[in-house]
C-alpha cells in the first residue's frame, strides 16, 4: 500500500518535473535572444570606439563571457593564414546545439558581415540585427508567457493521469 503511494507521488512530480523542464527550454531560448543583444552592443562599441577588426572583436567578445554563446570559444583571436574567419564563425555556429534555426541564421549573418564593409556599414548592419535580436526576444517570451505554462500544467496533470491510472 505504502509502495503504491510512493509510486503514485513519484509519478506525479516526474510528469511535473518534465513540464518544467519543457518550460525552462522555452525560456532559455528567451535568454539566448538577449545574449545575442549583448554580443551586438559589444561589437558595436568595439567597431564605433576604436574600429576594431574581427580578432579584436572576438577577443573581446570572449573577454565578455557570453555563456550561452559557447560558439565563441572555437573561433580564433587572432589571423590564421589557413583559415577564413567567416567560414570559422558558420561551422562553429551550426555546431552549437540548443539554438533554434532562426538564432543560427541570425549569428550566421552577424558572422558573414563583420568585417566586411567599412565601420558606417558594419554599424548600420549591426543595428539591423539588434533590431531582429529584439524581435527574436520579444517572441520567445510570449512562446514562454503562453506555452511555458501550458507545458508546466500539461506535466503536472500527465503525471497525475499516470499516478490515478497505477492506483
């Protein structure tokens, strides 16, 4: 009798723990559009204060330790004769897990257009992509608003389901 209570209450915080979780996901995507945000402001005062190439860019971009952006890490600091930063940026983006496709294309085309025009154009590009990161932001948190809590309360009575089912 006791093992069928305890089974029953474990079955009800599973499904309660694995709608949380669900929700906890959508919010960190929520968490990322910000980052990116933050990652733009850097690059755009890096370029405005001092127009800074992409190494330098990317030094400081790691200096600012950006935990949800671990894409960061892999490219490099500086001139590497073999290899083409841009190239380094997309294969280290589309690598990185726990990014939904429209963040990837997002940082995909951040990558493409550093250092690829003059500091005029690199802010005015950059302002546009502030611009998406914002809207970006603005939706995961209505996702979050709407279907977080859907998630929490669908865990909760799945594994009340299961608990009345094993009783």
């Amino acid at each position: 009798m006791y093992v069928r209570a305890a089974a029953v209450i474990l079955m009800v915080l599973c499904g309660a723990f694995c709608g949380m979780n669900s929700s906890e996901k959508l919010r960190k995507r929520g968490d990322i559009c910000l980052e990116i945000g933050r990652m733009l402001r850097i690059c755009e005062f890096s370029i405005r204060s001092c127009e800074a190439e992409v190494y330098s860019i990317v030094s400081r971009l790691k200096a600012a330790e950006l935990s949800m952006l671990t894409f960061l890490n892999e490219l490099p600091e500086s001139y590497e004769e073999n290899g083409d930063f841009h190239d380094k940026w997309r294969t280290s983006v589309q690598k990185c897990s726990g990014f939904a496709a429209e963040e990837k294309t997002l940082l995909i085309e951040i990558g493409a257009s550093l250092g690829t025009s003059d500091s005029e154009g690199q802010l005015r590009a950059l302002a546009v992509y502030q611009t998406r990161a914002q809207e970006l932001y603005e939706l995961r948190e209505a996702e979050y608003r709407t279907k977080g809590r859907l998630y929490r309360s669908l865990g909760l009575l799945a594994g009340v389901t299961v608990g009345i089912i094993a009783i």
